[in-house]
C-alpha cells in the first residue's frame, strides 16, 4: 500500500506523529509523500529525508529546552536558531529535489496571512519557518519575506498532498477537549489549541482518512517529560483504529 501522510502541528505532542509513522512502517506501508505545519512540517522534513521512525525519534529525544528557548535578539521572546543548526547537521539535504519523496512545507506569510506550500527553496530553512508560533519565536525571513508557523493559517496542509494521485491520511495532534485555564500560560496554550484546531476542519473534509490521537489532547505543547506518552498514543492509537482507516486508503 501506497499512502501520502500530512502531519499536524503541535509542539512536541508531535512526537505522536512518530509512533504512527512507527506503526505504518511495521504493516509495510510506503509513504509516497508527506506535508506538515510547525511539529508536522519538522516531522515531514525527516520522513522525506529517508529516516525511520526509530531514527526520527532519537532525534527527537537529544532535543533540550535550550534548543526550543534560545532568547531572541529580534522580536519574539525565543530563537530557534539552536533546532536549525542541528537539522543542518542531521540532514544533508539543501533542496526538495534531493529529498527521497515530495515534501511540502506550510508556512503563513506574515504580510498576506496566506498559506504558502513550499517545495522548492531550503528545506531546513522552511520548515524553521513553518515552526515560528509567533510571538514566542521570532519569525523566519526568506528571501526577503517574512514567514510564521504554518499552524496559523492551515495546521493540517492537506491540499497540495490531493495534487498527486495518491490517497491521504491526515493526522492530528490537537484534539480539542474542554478546559477552564486558570493562569495565564493556560490561557495562552487553550487559545493556541482552538485556533489550530479550527483551521484543521477544512482539511478533514478533502482527506482520505482522518485521525485524532486523542492521547495527547491534555498535554502540553513543549513539555519534554511527555513526549514517550505522546509517541505511545499515536502508535497505539494507530493500531486501535488501522482496520478501519485502512479501508478508506485502498
């Protein structure tokens, strides 16, 4: 079987998206292509780089806080510059055409609020851009035009996947449930939640198939110490729900 994968945005819940790529893997599914937003568009860089799952997540796992939460000396509080050197020093890739299978990377640009799906261009160098949840990061300039997380204007870049012939599953790492913050951080990271989630309902109506990890919708989008939780959802829920999935992909 022959799938094309889009992954949602969603800070390091998106280590979920790992263990349904660890799963696809383990029943012999061939990814054909991958889009993402912000976490997604990190994780769709490296699938289409030619890393497994295992290698992904140790990746993933050799990540610190100080790599996320560098401070800015440009507006925004944080700088991830830090991420970007290590994604220069992991993948050799410089261009989509050297990737192993087609790789689109949603950013919003900041001036037209327009979802952009780039494949040509620096493929590190976007997905920095597709992961700057402005104002906590600063926004990434790229050929003179200033980008912002993907997740803004579409968080589940499921539309340039339907261009290629291929049927796509979507998955989505921010199911929203509900919550009462109490403080500020909670107000902020609740408002994030159901902006994301709102712009992901137009790509549930034009994917193939659609799943939620539901593990995750209580964790929070940068807490380190959950990320095995997260990736334990996502495979576990993959496999929970692969039958019927499965039959919307053939």
């Amino acid at each position: 079987m022959r799938i094309a994968l889009s992954f949602s945005g969603g800070g390091l819940r998106g280590a979920a998206h790992i263990g349904v790529l660890k799963f696809l893997e383990e029943e012999g599914v061939e990814i054909s292509a991958v889009s993402g937003s912000s976490a997604g568009a990190m994780v769709a860089l490296m699938v289409a780089s030619g890393m497994n799952a295992d290698q992904i997540y140790t990746f993933l796992k050799q990540i610190k806080q100080k790599d996320l939460f560098r401070l800015s000396t440009n507006p925004g509080l944080f700088t991830l510059k830090n991420l970007e050197d290590k994604l220069y020093e992991l993948i050799t890739a410089r261009s989509y055409e050297e990737m192993h299978i087609p790789l689109y990377t949603c950013v919003t640009d900041i001036n037209t609020a327009e979802s952009i799906y780039l494949d040509s261009g620096d493929p590190i160098a976007n997905t920095i851009a597709s992961s700057s949840l402005t104002p906590i990061f600063e926004a990434k300039e790229i050929d003179g035009k200033q980008y912002a997380d993907g997740g803004f204007s579409d968080n589940l870049p499921v539309s340039p996947l339907k261009m290629i012939g291929e049927k796509v599953l979507a998955i989505n790492v921010n199911p929203l449930t509900g919550g009462n913050p109490k403080g500020f951080k909670s107000l902020l990271v609740r408002s994030i939640l159901i902006m994301l989630h709102a712009n992901v309902r137009p790509s549930q109506k034009i994917t193939d198939a659609y799943i939620d990890i539901e593990g995750v919708a209580r964790m929070h989008l940068f807490n380190f110490k959950e990320m095995d939780d997260a990736y334990r959802a996502g495979y576990g829920e993959m496999k929970e729900k692969w039958r019927e999935l499965k039959e919307k992909l053939v």
